[in-house]
C-alpha cells in the first residue's frame, strides 16, 4: 500500500513539475489553470495538450504548450526558424473561424521557457488515436490507448476534413500545406478539426479566379519542425517544387490509406534522400492498382486511387469529396446535419427530431453520447423544440448507465421538469415516468419529480388529468410508500372529488383500484374505502368504479375486509347503490354478485367464530365437570380407603384382645348416648385424624412389576418354608378354652369358622391346615355372612373404587354384636393379645402390600389370586390352602364385625360344601 501511494505520488509530482517547468511564467496561466496531460498534437507532436478551465467562468478549455527545452539541442538561428514557424502556424489558426477547424480560445502567449495558447476541449489527435503516442505522458489514458474509431466516425471524420480544405480552397484560397493525421485534432465531441498551419500558402492573386500558391523548395538542412511531413506531401512539392489545391487533396489520400491501415501511411519516405525517395514514390504511384488498397473500403477505394494519382488535375477537388456517396452514409448525414443545426429554423429542426428516433439507434453509443446528446440539450433554451428535444434525449438516456445519466442527462432536464408550458412536456415525462424513477437518485426523484406529477394531477387541462391517471399504476411500484400515502393518494382523491369531469372522476376510482396492491390494508380500511362514500355522483360508471375497488380489496390476499367492516360500512353502503335506477341489468347482477359473496363470507366467519366460542364454552364445562367428579371420587375413595383400613385394624385388635373389644363396644355405645365426649374419646378422636390426614397424605401405591424368573432346575419346596412358618405361630399362640356343647352354632367348636359353610369341618385337619392353634378361636353370635352373585363388595360396574358399596346404617347394627356372647355360652376367657409379626413375615415378602383403595378396583378372583398361587405352583401343599382359607375368614368376619355391613341386606347362601377334604375347593366354590 505504502509503494502505491509513493508511486501516486511520484507520478503526481512528476506531471506538476511538467507543468510547472512549461507553463510557469506563461500569461496564459493567468485566465487559466492548467490540469493534466492528456495528448499531444501538431506538427511532429512538438504541442503538449493539457485539460485547462477559465478561472472566471470555469469553462472547459484545452491548453496547448510547446516547451523550448524539445529544440535545446538546435542552434539559435534554428531555435528562431522553429519559434516563427510554430507561431505562424497559431497565429494564422486564430485569425481563421470555421466549424471543421480547431477554434482558437485564447491566443498564443509566449515566455522564457514555452508558447501556449488555450482551445476549444481536445480529446486527442488523430495520430494518438491511430497509435502515434509521442510526446505523451508515460501512463497513457486508457481512453487513448483503447479508443476505437467506429466506421460512422470514420466516414464523417473524414467529410470533416474534405468540408475544412473546401472552406479553404475556395473560400480563403489557401492550400494548408501539411494535412496529416498529427494536425487533425478530435475535439471533445469527437468532431475532426484542422489545425497546423506552419507551412500554409495562400494565394497570391486571391481576386482572381485561378490562384496561384508560391512554393519554397525543400532545404534538406532546415530543422525537421521546420518541415512538413514528406510522408503526406504530394509529389511536386519535391520534385517540381509546386503546388496547388490538389496537393492538399493528395495528403488527404494519404490520410485517409493511413487511417484505414492502423496509422502506417502508403509510402515510407528516408529524409536524407528524399529526392531519390520520392522518384522512387512516382513510379510506384504510376502502378499504383487496387491491390494495394485492399485495407480500404470499396465503396472509396477508387476515389482513394483518384487523390493518390501523380498529376494534380486528375484528383478530385474537396468539394467533389464532400459529395461521394461514400459520405451519404445515414449516420454521417445526422451528425452533419447537427453540425449545421444553428442555420435551421424551428419547422426544420422539429421535422429532423421527429425522424431521430429512428436514426439513433443506428449509431454507436458513444457517438450518441459525444456528439448528439450536446446538441440536443442544447436546445432546451428553446421551449417551442423541448417537446420534439424531449423524447430524443430519454430514449438516449435508456441506453445510458444510471451514472452516465446522472453525469449528463439529469443536470440538463433540471430545468425542464419545472417547466409547464407547452403541456406536451408534462405529456412526455409521464410516459417516461418509469424510467425517470429508476435512474434518478432519490433526492432528485422527491425534489423534481414526484412535484412534477403533482402538478399535473393539479392541472387545469382535463387531458393531462387523464393521462396522469392512467399513467400512474405503471409506476406505483417504483414510488416509495410516504410519498404515495401523505401526497400521492390525497391528490388523486381530490381529483376526484373536486372534478368536474366524468372521465376524471371514473379514471380517478379506476387509478386508486389498481394501485391498492401497493398499499397497506388498514389505510386502505381506514382511508380508501371510507372515501367512497363522499363521491357525491350516482352515474354507472362511477357506481362500478366504487364496486370495483371493493371487490379487488375484498378479494385480495393481503388485502381483505374485516367482517365488522363488511356489517357496519360496506355493506349498507353498496345495498342502496344496487337499486340504483340508472344501473343496468348487468351492473345489477355484478352488484347483487359482490354482495352475495361479503354475505356469503361473513355468515361463515361468523358462524365458525361462534361454533369455535360453542366448543371452547364446552370443553370448558366438561373439564369443570370431570375436575368436580375428580376431587369427588378421590375425597371419597380416600374416605372409603381410610374407613376399611381402619375397619380392618379394628377387627385385627379385636380378634385378638376379646374381651377388650367387648369393652370398647359397650364405652362407644354409652359415648353415644351421652352428649359429652371424655378426654381420652377426644385423643383417641384426635389420634384417628391424624392417621386419616397420614393416609390421605400419601401417594397411592402402585403394583410392581415384577419380571418372571425362569423356573430353576431344583424346586424348592413350599411345604416346609410354610411348615417352618406354622411352627413359630404355634409357639406364639394364646390357648382359649373351648366352647360348651350346647353352643348356638353348629359349627367346627375349636375355630368357630361358620363362613358360608353349613357343613362341619373337621377340626383336626383344619387346625392343621390354617397354621393356627385350636384353642385360638373366635366366636360369633350365631350369625353367617351370606353371599349375593350379583353383588361385588369392593368395586361397582360404573365407578371404581368402594363408593359404590351399600353399607347398612351402624344403628341397626345395635342388636347384632358379632363379638358378644350369648347367654348360653360359655364365657370365654380374657385373653392377651397376640404378637402376629411372624404372620407378616409369612405374607410380606411374597407379594407386594395393596392399600385397600386398590384392592376395592378389583374383582373378588382378582383379589384373592394375590395370595393364591397358581394352581400347578410346585410345594402348593393342604398347609398352604389353609392358610389361605384362615385369611378369608379373617376377611369374612372382618366384615361380619363392621358396623357398617348389615346383615338384612344379606341373603342365606345358596349352596353349601359337602367336601372338608381341600381348602381349594371351598374358596372355588364360593367365588365361583
């Protein structure tokens, strides 16, 4: 980075200090300031060609500078030769005016060290175009170096040329002398201008009608700037040391060969002998065939061949050559006939423009963009030609680059979009009004543009209402959304509304209905449609044009018209609009059609609304609902839950402390009776919530899924680990004395298990089998608990759980004690209560413990299966059957002692078992 910019700055440095060494001093630099070097012209390239302004009007200029240091080497006597000669050369160019020759802005200076002198812009010479780059800065503009003559600047470069030499020759009767492609100047606008009048001759007898031209003879010792250039100079200069008109046409043969050659000219003359060369140039002249002309065009082949010719008369004069028709080229005749634009009148020029469209895009983009283009600005001062100017100058500015548009184009129409008169102008930008928003930078757009069609939505001619309205959609895409909403929209309704025209008024709906895809829905809701209703006309076309833009806005995707819109404005406005009488039947039927659809449309928007409200209001209720029933049966089944457990606990204690359940049930009866609790009634109370509120509190237990073990190879024998059991029972157990004989029931006397049974069982093998002791049994009031088939005691077919038990009411219970004894038995002795750990041991690490809340979901066969194995379990011995048989007795007694059961609700069983053989059978039996 840091070597760019010291070589920028070098370079820089370097063409200041050109400058400053050549210029310095020059009076020149006084008006003007001299930039950059950009080509080199004149005679042997000796004049350096700088970009220049006027400092006073800062108008573009190019500067020609000779520096003195190029003829150091030179003798004094030279050096003045050489200094005359460049100063005749400017001071004859200043003193002559014509288009086709280089114009002179200020005339030569001279100081100590340079000649300069300031023109009109200069691009280059023809030499710097064709490749001669001597004299030019060590960077040379890209401009120079790839700039390619197209054959329409060719063809009229050289008509420049021909028109420059018959202003001379027959107007100033002067032969220029030195016609060569480094004295043929491209000015700015590309225009092949003459200059280098060093070696002129002019006529000596300039009244009379042939004049004649003094030549000087050619002094192989002068310098070689003190010389025309041999290579372009007709023979007879040379060798018969004459010349005429005709020579100059020569040189222009010669120009011409070379500028269709790449810059070589025909003949390579050796300066030390030019006689021997230009002899040797004559014959080959006299041989000269179209061969040798191939590079050059046909069509000017020969008349080529005709200027090279060795005798004078025979080459055509300038103004022949300004009429071959290699000149009537269409392109040619244009730029020929805007360098003569200022000779014509309006009516010519406007017949010109208006057959220019066509031309234009026949011709190269930078001939257009150099040389048409400024004469067509040119003539916005005139406001008669803008609109024949007009369209010529936007059609050039859609082949532009949005930068060339803006460098060029855009200063220029400036002031032609504040101009209102004639209206065709306002006409034109309309219909290029999408161009002039793609291209224009946006400030420009919102400062001349938009105000431009403001004006013309606010003119008084209906016409240029119209157009603008009907020009509008095409560019609404391109016209930022603030400047559509705060200014566009309210003109256009304004339009509208303050109009006195019909086709004003309807183009106006028409304008808004196609630009709404543009606007955001709640200003059209809240604005467009709105305005609809202040349109004070009822003609059809305005009552359609009003439909319309309720149909394209009830019907767009983003656009749409909410329900409550359609209720409360839309539709009680079109209703009374459809009846109107001047619709006919079609127009009827589209309104009738429309408003069908926003019927159509609201009905079923709101009719999903409510049936969306209806099943949220629903869902809402059943959840009440189900969360009502939930809270329901979870109090319940805890209540049900808490109440068995604690029924069964109590049963457990009962059985095993006799005579002090006895008691109990006589303190509660007389708890009962009094009104008053006792302070231990209050703790006992007080003990029962707190292991309700314990067991509510916990989480219900869920089964374990256990996963089946494959059965291993030894089996192990059940018989003795329940044998095993029974043993440590039995030495736990409280002997009991046995009932008389002359006791109510019928039963086995040593257990007193009358479930459901009627026949005896035999005691011997029952106390064998239930693993208890025979002096441990229970005794009952003479009364069994029968079984109903249809009744299910722990679950219910439409709730689970215990809430749908039937309990009898605790005070029928009064006369049925389960634990009290009749009279005629014999009192049972107190006993002390049992220690049934081993029991637990027995039970609980065979199944998993079930609250009685999930033992209530399930069915009688799925309850007892918990502590029934399967059938073909190995070591399922008798002393297993009683166990299970002795824990449903507990069960059944549990329930007879329940005050809650009552035994009216009860009915005798329907069979009994007739085989004590198995405890197997009898639970089958019973469960069925």
């Amino acid at each position: 980075m840091e070597s760019m910019l010291n070589k920028l700055k070098s370079t820089v440095t370097k063409v200041t200090a050109d400058v400053t060494s050549a210029v310095m001093g020059n009076p020149v630099t006084r008006e003007f300031d001299v930039g950059r070097h950009i080509a080199s012209g004149g005679n042997g390239l000796a004049w350096k060609i700088f970009h220049g302004t006027k400092k006073s009007t800062k108008q573009e200029v190019a500067v020609f500078v000779f520096d003195k240091k190029l003829i150091d080497k030179y003798q004094k006597f030279e050096k003045d030769q050489i200094i005359d000669s460049l100063k005749r050369g400017v001071q004859q160019l200043t003193r002559l005016r014509h288009p086709r020759l280089l114009t002179v802005q200020h005339p030569l200076e001279e100081s100590r060290d340079c000649l300069a002198f300031c023109t009109e812009p200069v691009f280059a010479s023809l030499a710097n175009v064709l490749g001669n780059w001597e004299n030019l800065p060590s960077s040379i503009s890209p401009d120079i170096k790839d700039y390619k003559l197209y054959d329409v600047e060719t063809k009229y470069g050289l008509l420049q040329v021909s028109e420059g030499l018959s202003f001379l020759h027959s107007s100033v009767k002067m032969v220029h002398g030195n016609v060569t492609p480094e004295n043929i100047i491209l000015n700015k606008s590309g225009a092949w201008k003459i200059m280098g009048f060093d070696f002129c001759v002019s006529s000596s007898n300039p009244s009379e009608q042939e004049p004649k031209f003094p030549c000087k003879e050619w002094d192989p010792n002068l310098p070689s700037l003190c010389l025309p250039n041999p290579e372009y100079l007709a023979p007879e200069y040379i060798l018969s040391v004459s010349c005429e008109t005709a020579s100059d046409m020569y040189s222009l043969g010669a120009v011409i060969y070379a500028v269709f050659n790449k810059g070589k000219p025909i003949f390579e003359v050796n300066k030390q002998d030019i006689y021997k060369s230009f002899s040797r140039q004559l014959d080959q002249l006299s041989r000269l065939g179209s061969s040798s002309l191939t590079s050059i065009p046909e069509e000017v082949r020969e008349h080529v061949k005709l200027l090279l010719n060795v005798t004078p008369t025979v080459r055509p004069d300038a103004d022949q050559m300004t009429k071959i028709p290699f000149f009537d080229d269409v392109g040619a005749v244009t730029l020929q006939y805007f360098d003569t634009l200022f000779q014509r009148d309006n009516l010519q020029k406007s017949q010109f423009f208006k057959g220019l469209p066509k031309v234009l895009p026949k011709l190269p983009k930078r001939v257009i963009v150099q040389r048409i283009l400024p004469c067509l600005t040119s003539e916005f001062v005139n406001p008669d030609m803008v609109p024949f100017v007009l369209p010529n100058v936007l059609l050039i500015a859609e082949e532009c680059t949005k930068e060339e548009y803006v460098r060029l184009i855009l200063p220029e129409l400036g002031p032609v979009f504040k101009q209102q008169e004639p209206v065709q102008i306002l006409l034109i930008f309309l219909q290029k009004m999408d161009l002039l928003l793609t291209k224009t930078p946006p400030d420009e757009i919102k400062n001349s543009v938009l105000p431009m069609v403001y004006r013309a939505l606010e003119a008084p001619s209906i016409q240029i209402q119209e157009l603008c309205l009907n020009i509008i959609p095409t560019f609404a895409n391109l016209i930022d959304y603030p400047s559509m909403k705060n200014a566009l929209i309210p003109r256009i309704k304004n339009a509208c509304l303050q109009t006195s025209s019909l086709a004003v008024r309807v183009n106006s709906l028409v304008c808004l209905g196609k630009i709404l895809e543009y606007l955001d829905k709640w200003f059209v809701l809240d604005d467009i449609l709105p305005f609809l209703q202040q349109i004070p006309s009822k003609e059809p076309a305005v009552l359609m044009g009003i439909l319309g833009i309720y149909k394209c806005t009830f019907t767009h995707k983003k656009l749409g018209i909410t329900k409550e819109q359609l209720a409360g404005k839309v539709l009680p406005h079109l209703i009374p609009l459809s009846i109107e009488n001047n619709l006919n039947l079609n127009q009827f039927s589209s309104f009738i059609a429309v408003i069908k659809e926003m019927l159509s449309r609201l009905e079923s928007e709101h009719r999903t609304k409510l049936e969306q409200l209806h099943m949220m209001q629903e869902q809402q209720r059943s959840l009440e609902i189900g969360n009502q029933m939930n809270a329901s049966e979870e109090t319940g089944v805890t209540h049900a839950g808490s109440q068995m457990d604690k029924v069964f606990n109590n049963i457990g204690t009962d059985l095993l402390t006799g005579g002090e359940s006895e008691n109990k049930e006589d303190g509660l009866q007389n708890k009962q009776k009094r009104a008053s609790l006792t302070l231990e009634e209050k703790q006992k109370l007080a003990k029962e919530q707190e292991q309700a509120q314990k067991l509510k509190s916990q989480q219900p237990l869920k089964p374990q899924v256990h996963t089946p073990i494959a059965p291993s190879k030894q089996t192990k024998d059940l018989t003795d680990t329940l044998m095993d059991n029974i043993t440590s029972l039995t030495s736990l157990s409280v002997s009991t004395p046995k009932l008389s004989a002359s006791s109510t029931f019928t039963s086995v006397p040593s257990t007193g298990l009358n479930m459901m049974f009627s026949t005896p069982i035999d005691n011997t093998k029952r106390n064998l089998t239930n693993g208890l002791n025979a002096n441990m049994a229970f005794q009952t009031s003479g009364f069994s608990m029968p079984v109903n088939p249809n009744q299910n005691f722990f679950s219910g077919s439409s709730t689970a759980g215990v809430t749908t038990m039937t309990l009898g009411a605790a005070p029928t219970l009064s006369s049925y004690s389960p634990l009290s004894v009749p009279p005629a038995a014999v009192k049972q002795a107190q006993q002390r209560p049992a220690d049934m750990s081993a029991l637990n041991n027995l039970f609980g690490p065979q199944k998993p413990k079930v609250s009685m809340n999930q033992l209530s979901q399930q069915k009688p066969n799925q309850w007892l299966n918990q502590f029934v194995p399967p059938q073909g379990s190995p070591g399922m011995g008798s002393a297993a059957m009683g166990v299970q048989a002795n824990v449903m007795g507990q069960a059944a007694f549990g329930m007879q002692g329940n005050p809650f059961f009552n035994p009216q609700n009860f009915a005798q069983p329907p069979a009994t078992m007739n085989s004590s053989s198995s405890a197997s059978n009898d639970l089958k039996d019973l469960f069925g």
